[in-house]
C-alpha cells in the first residue's frame, strides 16, 4: 500500500497499482518474439504462451479496464482470449504453423 493511502481509500481500489501498466508492457518487450527472432523460437511453448500471457496482462492493466469494471470490455475479452492462446501452447494444443514465405 502506498505511504500516503488509508486503508479505506477506494480511489486507490478503482486504479490498477501505479507504474503497473509500465511494468507490464516492459515485460512483454522482453517476451515478445519478432520476426528476427520467429525462426528460432517458433517451436518452443512456453516461450510462445509466456508472450501471449504478458500480452494479456498489457490489456487487464489498461487505464480503460479499471479492476472493478462491472461489465467485460475489449480488453478484458482480447486478454482471455491471449490467456486460452496461451494455454493452447501450454497444453500442447497449439504448434508452430510454419512461415506463409515458405510455402507451408
């Protein structure tokens, strides 16, 4: 809890934590797979999910998805549907569709 907030105090309850989004964005940076990196990390899934999962995480933590918003907004929706790619991955569901430039 912030120094300066009361244990009461409900404007610090309808706000994600501060610097949170930040956080979270500069993690998926680090997550990300560019296209430079693609070929050598296509086939690894946990790498893949970890991506997705973060992304999602970029989404929950946006300033217009507040964490008490009644009703389920885009964000909200991408993010669970980022988390059920994720699991796909996890799960082994999912697999590398190879490179459209390579004719697969």
């Amino acid at each position: 809890m912030h120094p300066s907030a009361k244990p009461n105090d409900t404007s610090s309850q309808r706000e994600w934590p501060a610097e949170s989004q930040e956080a979270a964005r500069a993690l998926h940076e680090q997550l990300r797979i560019n296209e430079r990196q693609w070929h050598a990390l296509k086939a690894q899934p946990q790498r893949r999910a970890a991506e997705q999962l973060a992304a999602a995480l970029v989404l929950l933590l946006d300033p217009a998805n507040p964490p008490g918003a009644a009703s389920a907004g885009p964000q909200r929706h991408e993010a669970a549907a980022l988390v059920e790619h994720a699991l796909g991955w996890l799960k082994g569901d999912l697999r590398d569709p190879g490179c459209p430039s390579h004719g697969r």
